[in-house]
C-alpha cells in the first residue's frame, strides 16, 4: 500500500491532459475485445466505541466473459470519515487521494486481480474509522468498480457499477446549539457526452449569528462527471483533486467568505464548471458535498451538529 497524505492538497493531474486522456481511455475501451459486465454492492456497518468499522464491498461480474486484466475497485470515504491507517488494508489498495481535514474524503483503490470470471464475486473489507465532530445524520461514501484504464476488458453497460455506504454511529445526546447553522444548495444539471455546463450552487447561514470567519465547502463530482478547466474557475474556487480515469470523482473545494448573515438571507452562492465524460448511464448521478465553518479550535463560528449541512450533488446523464 502506498499513501500520499497532508492537509494542504494539490491537483495531481493537469486538468486539460487529464480530459484528453480519459477520451483516450474511452476510445481504447471501445476497441476491447473482451465484453464483461461488472458491479458493486455494498454494505454500511456500525461504528464500534471507538469509532472504527469494516465496511464489506462485493464486486462481480455478470459476464459473459472473465476478466483478463486487472479492474479498479474505487472506495470514496464519507465526510469526517477517513480509510484507518491501522486496520487490515487490502493488500493491493493504494490511496488515489488522502487528506487530513475532516471535512474532506479520501479516495481509496484496490485493484482486482484478473480471473473474475461470469457469475464470480469477491469481498473486499476496507478499514474506515469515524472523526470527531461529524454530523449525528451519517454522511454518505461511495463505490465504483470498472476496468482500469485502457483495459481488453470492455464493460459497455455501467448502470450497476456504482454503490453507496453509511456508517451508523450513537448520536448520543443532541448537542447545544451552535452559533451558525450552515447549509447549501444545488441545482441538478444535464449534460450530454462531452457537454459542459455551470453548476449553481448557493450557501446560507439559518442562524443565529452571521458568520464571523470563511466557511468551506467540499464536493466530489458525480460519475463520469469532471471539472471543465477549459473556462477557468470562479473565484474562491479550488480544483484540489483530479484525476484521468472517469470513473474516479474530482474534488473541489469552495472558501465561502465570512459575512453569511442569519436566516439565510442573503445567500452567497457561486458556480463550479463541469463537463460529462462519454461512456456514462443515461441516468441521474451524483456526488456529495458538505459545508462546515471554520474548524480551528479558536474559531468563533460554531456548528456543533452539521447535519443539514451535507446532501448529494445531482448531474443527468443524456442520451447523445
């Protein structure tokens, strides 16, 4: 296993290069020639007393043929929610993306070894332990299982290739109220195959008290849906994660000014550029984002149950 892990994040990926090589990828999976049919099912657990859990993932294939190479389980850890360092890691699993703020996921992959034949699964247990100061609401991770890039393994139907977990905490007794109770808004786009579109995306504060310092918003991008580098990025808005592959989200991160006043009026709100990448379901897909105040020990904004402050990010996939 190798990791990568700071507070401080950097795009690793040129975002340009990035959506020439996943139309690359894309163009080469077409040419496979050995059809399968992958999916994931997944299974939330229970944090222990000590905030630790396993969460099992099943990955499979319908057929009609085994896989000849390798292919990618990706695991997307939930908010305040991070891959345990000291739990019992796949052998094969590497982190794609680590960060050490609470308010931001990690990016898990294990590879598959090849032979996953037509009806075959396998388990994967995948160590995840809970952060302090997360909403009593649990907040949502996801699963992707695709062939690698550039893979002989072709998988043409990718509507079962994505799943979603929890983990169930105590939500013990409800916590005093905080100074600001922050919240977001999004509206769902749709997108054809290589259409671009700006996502609107509006924040408020229900009270009591307007905020005093930056809050941040954190999300990850739908499947097959990327950033679009192409028109440049609002202010206060920071592509800190991408990657070549599709099938693996972007992260993006909002600095939120201070000055959100009580009651949600006014709103502050911004946009997030993002482009569908061909080979996607023609369906609804999502992501996840989370706002939260400042998290420094000395911050005078306060949220002590962040729970209305996460929910998922909507992009339609259209036929082209």
């Amino acid at each position: 296993m190798t990791a990568s892990s700071s507070s401080e994040t950097v795009v690793s990926v040129d975002g340009a290069a990035a959506r020439t090589s996943a139309s690359a990828a894309g163009a080469r999976a077409s040419a496979a020639s050995n059809p399968v049919d992958l999916y994931v099912l997944t299974r939330g657990a229970a944090a222990d007393s000590d905030g630790r859990a396993t969460v099992t993932v099943t990955v499979g294939n319908y057929g009609p043929n085994a896989t000849r190479q390798p292919s990618s389980l990706k695991v997307v850890t939930p908010f305040f929610v991070k891959v345990d360092p000291d739990g019992a890691l796949p052998p094969s699993g590497e982190f794609l993306f680590a960060d050490a703020r609470p308010d931001v996921p990690e990016i898990f992959q294990v590879l598959v070894a090849p032979g996953l034949g037509a009806g075959e699964t396998r388990e994967i247990h995948i160590p995840l332990m809970l952060l302090p100061g997360g909403p009593r609401v649990p907040t949502i991770g996801g699963a992707v299982f695709t062939p690698i890039p550039g893979s002989q393994d072709a998988d043409p139907d990718l509507t079962r290739n994505t799943g979603k977990f929890a983990l169930a905490r105590s939500s013990g007794p409800a916590p005093a109220d905080g100074s600001v109770s922050l919240y977001f808004r999004s509206e769902e786009l749709a997108l054809s195959p290589g259409g671009r579109g700006d996502l609107p995306i509006h924040f408020g504060n229900a009270g009591p008290r307007t905020t005093r310092r930056e809050s941040y918003f954190t999300m990850t991008t739908p499947f097959h849906v990327n950033v679009d580098p192409t028109h440049g990025l609002p202010p206060h808005v920071e592509h800190i994660y991408a990657n070549s592959d599709p099938s693996v989200p972007d992260v993006v991160r909002v600095t939120v000014p201070a000055g959100l006043a009580p009651h949600g009026e006014p709103e502050w709100s911004t946009h997030i550029p993002l482009t569908a990448v061909a080979g996607a379901p023609n369906r609804s897909v999502v992501g996840m984002g989370m706002i939260v105040p400042d998290l420094a020990a000395d911050s005078p904004d306060t949220d002590p149950d962040p729970s209305s402050n996460h929910h998922a990010v909507g992009v339609i996939h259209l036929p082209r």
